[in-house]
C-alpha cells in the first residue's frame, strides 16, 4: 500500500481501493488509520478516474474520422 499513486496501473490502483474500502467497511480499523486509508482512497479514485478519462479521450481520438467527424456514438461510460 505504499506503492507511490503515480506509478501504480488502474487495475491496481482499483484492486487498493477495493481493499481499502472492504477494510473501512469492516468498522474494526483504528480512527487514526481509518482516516489515512481514507484520504490514501480518495487519492487512489482521483487516479482511477484520472486514468479513465485519459482512456476515454483516446477512444474519442480514435473515432474520429480523416475530416474530425464522429465516426459513430460519442463514448459514454456506463
């Protein structure tokens, strides 16, 4: 868990947070600790969304046409 946020993959930094969140929910955490798994959270979701957006961007560029038209649907993630 003290992988530097930057550096981790989304899968990983998805597979953290779900780890973080199980152990939040388990209500046995420590007040101290459970602040600091939740501020290292919300970091960690900061970059799953960031990495999401950056996936989603490329998806777009790659749906345009030679002229900068959609080719189909815009991307909407569900």
């Amino acid at each position: 868990m003290d992988n530097p946020v930057e550096s981790l993959t989304f899968e990983a930094a998805l597979k953290e947070l779900e780890s973080i969140v199980a152990r939040l929910e388990s209500g046995d955490t420590p007040l101290q600790d459970a602040i600091e798994l939740y501020e290292r959270g919300n970091v960690l979701r900061a970059r799953c969304a960031e990495r999401l957006d950056a996936a989603q961007a490329r998806i777009e560029v790659i749906r345009l046409d030679a002229e900068g038209r959609a080719t189909s649907t815009p991307f909407t993630a569900g």
